[in-house]
C-alpha cells in the first residue's frame, strides 16, 4: 500500500516538474540558451535615437522639460501653502470649539 502511494506521489511530483517547464517554457521560449540580439550597425542606432539634426536640440529640449518641472513644483508649493492655510484656520477653529465646551457643564450638553 505504502508502495503505491510512494509511487502514485512521485508521479504527481514529476507531473509538476513538466508542467512547471511547459510554463517556463511558454513564459520565456523554448528554455534553451538564449541567443543574443543581431547587432545593429551605426547607421541604426544613430537612425533610431536621433530626433533631429540639430545639435541645439538635445538643450532645447533639457530646457523645456526644466522649465516644465518647475512649473510642477511651483503648483505644488502652492497647494502646500493653500493646505497649510486651511490646517492653521481648523486648528484654531477646534481650540476655540474645545474652550467653548471645556466652560460647558455635562449638564448643559
């Protein structure tokens, strides 16, 4: 009995083995050594990465995305302030509520 069940384990163990490979397999390829990429030549590259011919473009656009940062940081350091404002105005509000219930008897509530 022992020897069946040994056996019929070991079958589901091996079972998951393949199963595990076949996802493996179907995840990443054929589960060979993989091949590196073709390379490419000059032309290529150059082809693929270059936007324009000129060279001042690569500073206009730093420039842009600078002056687009800032903008995004001013907005924040806005909200920041505007946030802080209406903390400042609840926190008041609520010491003033506090002092108005702190004269209050439980009986008058």
């Amino acid at each position: 009995m022992n020897l069946l069940m040994a056996t019929k384990s070991s079958n589901e163990v091996q079972n998951k083995a393949r199963e595990k490979r076949t996802d493996r397999e179907i995840l990443l390829g054929s589960g060979g050594e993989t091949k590196p990429r073709s390379s490419r030549n000059l032309k290529e590259i150059v082809a693929k990465y270059r936007k324009s011919k000129d060279a001042s473009s690569p500073a206009a656009s730093a420039r842009n995305k600078r002056v687009q940062r800032q903008e995004k940081l001013e907005k924040i350091s806005n909200d920041t302030e505007e946030l802080e404002g209406r903390s400042e105005d609840y926190a008041s509000l609520a010491n003033e509520f506090l002092k108005k219930m702190e004269k209050r008897k439980w009986w008058q509530l």
